[in-house]
C-alpha cells in the first residue's frame, strides 16, 4: 500500500463528510413543525428534503412547495431559514470521522475544514457538532469572495495558505463530486471521495484520486 509520507495536512469538506447533514435539516424541521403547529408535514418535509437536496439551489422553497405551504409572504421560508442558521442542537460527528480527525492530531498532521453555503449557518453547524476545538482551521469559503466557493480554486487557496502548507503537502476529503475536488486539484492536492450522503449515487470524476466508505481505510496509506 502506497505511502504519503509527503502530506502535511488534511481538509475536510463539512456536510455529509464529518457529520449527517440530515440530522441537522431533521431537528430544523421538527422544531418549524411544532412551533406554527404543523405536525402533520414533519415526515412530509423530511421525504421532500432527501429528493431534492442534492441538487436544489434553495432546500426550502423546494421543501415547503413540495408540501404546498409555500405562500406569497414566504413567512414559512424565513422561518426555517432563521432557525437554519441558529438553532441549537446537539448533533454528533460520525464516529470514524471523530477517530480519524485524532489520529491524524496523534501522527502531526495539520488538520482543516473547508465548507461552502451560508457562512452563519455553517458556523452553526460547527458549533453544534462541537468540531472548532478539534481541528486547526476551518474556512468558510463564501468568505472568499462572490463566485469563489467550491469548486473554484481560490477557497482552497485560502484554506492552504490559513494551513501555511502547499497543495500538494494537503489531502483533500469531501463527499461531492460536483464541488469538492476539481479545486483541490488546481492546486496540486491529492483528492478523497468519501461515499455517503445524498450525493452517493454520482458519477466519480477525473479530479477523485482514491474512493473510501470509511475514514478508517485511509490510517492504511500512512
């Protein structure tokens, strides 16, 4: 089995790499439900998430028109979207992610996550999961600038210079074929798809090095 001994560091994408991003939509959609009295919908929405969040551009109006609530005043909409980007709940990183993440800290490697969408919802995401004390650096790629999240270069760019390594000293490791690697390897970074989420069923891509199930398999190549 081939051996990195020439990488430094390892990125994380956020959602459905670290953690189950459905348990996160899950506890939005029940407290929505109970809160305006809508316990009838709480399975309807979660049925309506799963179709259509791998390719939706706005997870909530697809939501709530799939279960005709959607109105004029998108009163529902901003409801869940506040409750998206603040509401507190306590949700667990998959396990093996959390054992990587401290094997990785045991052997000195650097460790970083990068994740596209709503920057305050992501840090909420974060803070949620409990992940900031566990790695070194976390990057919210919008910040980077209009048009420069995943997959463009410049988010990993700066998750590369935060790190303070090069590209080809990371190992990039997310689980969306769409956004997640093409980025990495504009940089010179070596690419792991992770398959799980609601994005399994696509294609690979040229830009995927190597394809796990577990974060397990990976402790191999070192």
């Amino acid at each position: 089995m081939k051996k990195y001994i020439d990488k430094k560091g390892f990125v994380f994408d956020l959602d459905y790499t670290l953690y189950d991003e459905y348990l996160y939509f899950t506890a939005v959609f029940d407290y929505f439900c109970r809160s305006e009295n809508l316990q009838e919908f709480f399975e309807l929405m979660r049925k309506e998430f799963l179709r259509s969040r791998h390719l939706s551009k706005d997870i909530f109006r697809d939501v709530l028109n799939g279960c005709g609530l959607n109105n004029e005043t998108n009163e529902y909409h901003d409801v869940l979207f506040n409750l998206y980007t603040s509401i507190d709940v306590t949700i667990l990183p998959y396990k093996d992610a959390v054992e990587f993440i401290t094997w990785c800290k045991k052997h000195g490697y650097k460790t970083g996550i990068l994740t596209n969408g709503v920057v305050a919802a992501q840090q909420n995401k974060v803070n949620c999961l409990n992940l900031e004390p566990m790695v070194d650096n976390i990057v919210y790629a919008r910040q980077a600038g209009n048009g420069r999240e995943k997959p463009h270069k410049k988010s990993f760019e700066v998750m590369a210079a935060k790190m303070q390594l090069s590209g080809p000293e990371l190992i990039f490791v997310g689980d969306n074929p769409r956004t997640d690697f093409s980025g990495a390897k504009a940089i010179g970074g070596h690419t792991i798809r992770l398959l799980r989420g609601v994005h399994i069923e696509q294609l690979d891509n040229d830009f995927i090095d190597k394809v796990i199930e577990d974060f397990g398999e990976m402790k191999l190549w070192f």
